[in-house]
C-alpha cells in the first residue's frame, strides 16, 4: 500500500517500510527504508511535526509560516534533514465526494513536492474548493447538504478540474 499513515509496509521484492502522516490536508512522507526502527524514528519526528502543525488552523493566515517554521524546528530537535529522510509533502484531494465510496478507492493526491514551499503553493491552490464539506464518510448527506453538494458540483468541480490538470502537468504528469 502507499495511501495508508503509520509505518507503511511497502512490499517489492524485499520488505521497506515508510513513515506517513496526514497533517491535516497536508501528506508528509520520509523516504522508504529498510530498516523498521530507522523508519519509527521517522515516525516519532513526522507524528510530532503534524501534532505541531494542528496547533494552528488551516484556515489561520499564518498557517503556510506555521508550516514551515514548525518542519523547521521540529526537524531540528530530532536531529534530522528534509533531505536525509527523503522528507515529500502531497495534498490529498477528497474525491470521493464527487464519484462515492461503493467499491471504488478514490483517494487521489497531488504529486509528491520535495519543496514545502512548492507544495504550500500548490495546498493554497486547491485550498480555495470548500466542494468536500458538505459530504459525509457515509456518502452525501440527506439533510440541507445535499443542496450545498449540488451547488459545489455544479460551481466547483469546474474550477477544481481545470486547477488540477494544471498542477498535474506542472509536475510534468
């Protein structure tokens, strides 16, 4: 699997594992490694840097600084580098609201960034859709959501296509 938080365990020919969490609608990933306690390690580091993270609100101005100043402290305290874990940040798109849950995994996210400045770009972009609030885990909501779900297909998904396609063949995909 890849989409998963924790300790991924990746399989190939040997086993790897890979550190993930979800900062809010943030993914941040350390390279994948072969060594399980080099990859908890990781973890402990990553899991302290989204705890960081959601001490502030994704809809705070200062949430891109936040980010950044937490990666830098937080990396800093556990003795580590971006680029010495392979550190990666994507945004995760909740498609599952537009296309639904019954039998189809549609956890889609951006491309993997190296750059926290590139994927807090790329974040503020995708940001501005409010489309994935009104549904539910349990599919689209049977109450006053419902007409907000068709306002935002409607209105949104447009938009969200267009914005996506771009940053997909930015990243040269």
């Amino acid at each position: 699997g890849g989409h998963g938080q924790g300790i991924v365990n990746v399989f190939g020919r040997d086993a790897w594992y890979r550190a993930i969490v979800n900062a809010g609608s943030l993914r941040i990933s350390a390279r994948k490694v072969e060594n399980l306690t080099e990859a908890l390690d990781q973890l402990v580091a990553l899991t302290a840097l989204k705890q960081r993270v959601a001490a502030v609100s994704q809809e705070s101005i200062n949430f891109e600084e936040h980010v950044k100043d937490s990666l830098r402290e937080v990396l800093g305290e556990y003795d580590m580098s971006a680029v010495d874990i392979g550190l990666e940040f994507q945004i995760p798109l909740h498609m599952r609201c537009w296309f639904g849950t019954k039998g189809v995994r549609m956890e889609r996210f951006t491309p993997a960034y190296t750059s926290i400045d590139e994927a807090l770009s790329v974040w503020k972009r995708l940001n501005q859709f409010q489309y994935h609030l009104t549904w539910s885990r349990r599919g689209l909501r049977k109450d006053r959501h419902l007409a907000g779900w068709m306002w935002a297909l409607h209105h949104e998904w447009p938009q969200f296509r267009s914005v996506y396609l771009d940053i997909l063949a930015e990243a040269g995909q």
